[in-house]
C-alpha cells in the first residue's frame, strides 16, 4: 500500500521556514511519528520520494480551513465535491464539514472532547454492545470500543464513509475488530435487529432539518426495543433550548422518548445531549 502523507497548514508553513531539512509530523497529529522533509531549491522531496513544487506548499500554508494529503506522487485536498461538498477540517482531531456545517464541536472543545463527552453519558464497559446510529469520521465507535464494548456503527453517506477511509484518525473503524461498519440508514437498519441486542445505544444525528425521522417517536420506539432491559440511551440534541419551528427541540425529544417507553430522560449538559434508559423487566 502506497505511504499517505497529511498537510494542513501548520506543516506547510514549517516546511516554507525550513534551509534545508526538516522533520514534521505528516498524520494529522494521531502519533507523534515525524518523517524528514529535504529542501531542493524550488521543491520539497518526502520520504517516498515525492517531489512537491514550493507553490503548492505556499497555496497550502494560507488554507487553514482544509486538510491535503500526499500520496503516489500527486497532492490531493481531503474534499469530495458531488451533490454537496464535503471536506476533512484540520482541528485535532479532524472533523467533516459538509456545506460550510461542521459535523463536530469545535469551540470551547475539540471533536475528541466532544465525542468522550458523549461516550461517558452511558459509559460502554467491556463485553457490551453498543448501536451507534451515525457514524461520521467513527469517534464515538472508537472511543467506545477502546472500553471493551463491541459497536456497530452505520452510515448513511458514502462520501463521509470515504472522508472516514482516508482520515488516519478513523482507521480504528476498519482495522480494530471491535467494529462492524454498516453503510445505510439508521430508521431502517436498526429494524433489521432483534429486541433486545444493545446494551447502549449513542444516538448523534445530523440537525433535525436534515434528518426529521431519526428523532420522531417511531425512530425512538425501535431504539427501545432493540435495547436490552436496563439499557442506556444517549441522544445528541445541541444547544439546549435551541427551537426549531417555534418549538423547544430538547424537549420535545425528550417528551418522545417517554411516549417511546424510556425512563431517568433528563439533560447532560456538557455533552448537549439527553440521556435515557429501557426499564428492567419489573418496571423498575
């Protein structure tokens, strides 16, 4: 397999200041590996031998909205452009922005924060199962799975999926053996399940705009019964009495997860989202 080389422009503008030689780190900061850039007047030469004119690396230095990528000889930018445009953004982690809509928090935290926020309103232990209904770049699967849970995770969108395939830090998803990737929709997928096969269930869909099913009173229902009794729910909201055509959205999801059966629904603040769980079998 051919050696990939991440750029943002932090990276760039180290290169542009360097003699000579210079060591960088070309993964997007997953590791602390640095890999020896050498300076040849116009060009820079990396390690698999590619040779990549100073104009591109001056082009990359003032785009600190964009991730690129070296590899097989040619310099790529991290987008797809189809019927929308999708991009890697160069926070640590990465995050998607998909039309100017980034797909993680990125003030005040940063999308690794986010996503542990997140995982520790349920807190997956060793030898759960755990539905993650959107994957994105795979942050909560991993994080997850790094706690001994085992996660199936779906995707809708096969360009994410792509973004997800180059993004170093997403390669967990594909690599680590504790996650089953499911490219689909979740309002259908999760039918596909047997009552009670969950342990956890992350819920982190797109805005309602975009996805109105995944937070309706149908969606909730399938999510309860494919949770085992004593099962834990976490829904992604957003911003706390945020409305969306005149109504509180919080709310009104959590109102749908209690006609959905679930009980304990209340507010975690720090991760802008709704926890939730099925009751035992006694009620309890």
């Amino acid at each position: 397999m051919d050696e990939v080389y991440f750029l943002t422009h932090r990276e760039a503008a180290r290169l542009l200041l360097s003699g000579g030689k210079v060591r960088v780190n070309l993964d997007l900061r997953k590791t602390n590996k640095t890999f020896e850039i050498t300076r040849e007047g116009e060009e820079f030469v990396f390690p698999d031998g590619t040779k990549v004119e100073k104009s591109v690396i001056e082009r990359i230095a003032k785009d600190d909205s964009s991730v690129y990528f070296v590899k097989s000889g040619g310099v790529y930018k991290a987008a797809i452009a189809g019927e929308g445009y999708y991009k890697l953004v160069p926070t640590i982690p990465p995050t998607i922005e998909i039309n100017g809509i980034r797909m993680h928090r990125t003030k005040e935290v940063n999308p690794l924060q986010d996503t542990r926020n997140k995982v520790n309103a349920v807190n997956p232990r060793e030898g759960e199962t755990v539905f993650d209904t959107c994957m994105g770049l795979g942050y909560t699967a991993i994080e997850a799975s790094k706690r001994g849970a085992y996660v199936i995770t779906v995707e809708k969108d096969p360009n994410v999926l792509e973004l997800a395939k180059i993004n170093p830090w997403s390669r967990e998803l594909f690599t680590g053996g504790k996650v089953q990737v499911i490219q689909g929709d979740s309002f259908e997928v999760v039918k596909r399940f047997k009552d009670g096969s969950f342990d956890v269930v992350i819920h982190d869909p797109p805005r309602f705009s975009l996805a109105g099913e995944l937070y309706s009173e149908e969606f909730y229902r399938e999510l309860f019964r494919v949770l085992k009794p004593g099962g834990r729910l976490f829904h992604y909201v957003g911003n706390p009495g945020k409305k969306y055509r005149g109504k509180d959205l919080q709310k009104g999801v959590m109102e749908r997860l209690r006609k959905a059966g679930f009980v304990g629904v209340k507010r975690v603040e720090e991760a802008l989202g709704v926890v939730a769980r099925k009751p035992e079998r006694d009620g309890g």
